[in-house]
C-alpha cells in the first residue's frame, strides 16, 4: 500500500503558498492506518519501550495507537494549562514565535525508555520540546518516530542531531 496515496494535499493553508499534508485522511483509512501504525513498530525492532509519548492533536492518535501496539504506556504532551495536576514545561521556538507543552510530573519514572511519536516532522522544535520534557523528567529518548516528515522543506532532523529520528513517509 502506498501510504502518500492516502494522505491529502490542501493548499494554501494555513497561509497563502503553504501546501498542507493532512495526515487524517490516512488515519481514517482502517488499512492505511494500521499500516502507519505496523509500520512505525517495525522501526522499533528490538528496542525497550516502557512509554510513548504524543503531543497534541494528531500526536495523540499516533501516540496512543502506537503505545497500545507495542504494550506500553501512553503520556500526553499538551499545551499549557490543560494537565490537571502538578506539570513540568519546556518552552520551545516556532516559525512565528514561541510556545510550550508540558507533561505531568509525574508521568516519567527516570530511567524509563520513551518513543515520542507526532504526525509530521518540520521544523523540529515540538517533537524537540517533547525529548527535553522526558529528559528533565529522568526518562531515556530511544526514538523519535513521524507518519510525515518534510525533509525537502525544512531540515527538521537537525535539532534532532543525536536522537533516533525516523518516518514513514518523506516529501
């Protein structure tokens, strides 16, 4: 199954001369979307993974689908203020700005291996927020995984310099 096939083209969004890859439709094809998924824990093969980790939205998807796959547990990455208990941030650069995502704090044991899973790899700063969060919570980046990565756009891997950084499908 050719997995680009499946996911759609929007140009001009969010912005004039943007072409957007929407992951979803990929996602809400059942053979396409277990494909991602067998796919993504194939790349794993013979790494311990006690925890994935996903960032808000599509990462959640990924993430938990990912997590159920391979018997582990699932921690969400959100933005500010949406965790109800006790969190710990790490503030991170955009195209246009800054943002932020948290985790609880008590999320990540130390020492815990961890997969941070998202829909696309761009720029690299969300899924590079999310490494510094499991690291300041003690835990091990074993891999970074990406149903999309736009590596002739952006050079998103580059941030990512050291970590196990894969995707599945690459523009």
């Amino acid at each position: 199954m050719e997995l680009k096939e499946l996911v759609r083209n929007i140009p001009d969004f969010p912005i004039p001369g943007v072409l957007f890859r929407d992951v979803t439709t990929l996602m809400k094809d059942p053979a396409g979307f277990s494909e991602l998924i067998d796919s993504v824990v194939r790349s794993l093969e013979g790494k311990q993974v006690d925890i994935v980790v996903g960032p808000e939205a599509r990462g959640f998807v990924m993430g938990a689908a990912l997590a159920y796959a391979m018997k582990a547990g699932f921690v969400l990455a959100r933005k500010p203020g949406k965790l109800p208990c006790d969190t710990i941030s790490y503030e991170y650069a955009l195209e246009y700005g800054t943002d932020s995502l948290e985790i609880h704090k008590d999320a990540i044991k130390p020492g815990m291996k961890v997969v941070i899973v998202d829909d696309l790899l761009a720029t690299g700063g969300t899924a590079l927020a999310c490494a510094k969060l499991v690291e300041q919570a003690g835990g091990e980046v074993v891999a970074l995984r990406f149903a999309i990565e736009l590596s002739s756009e952006f050079d998103g891997r580059a941030p990512l310099k050291g970590y196990d950084v894969d995707a599945v499908i690459s523009y």
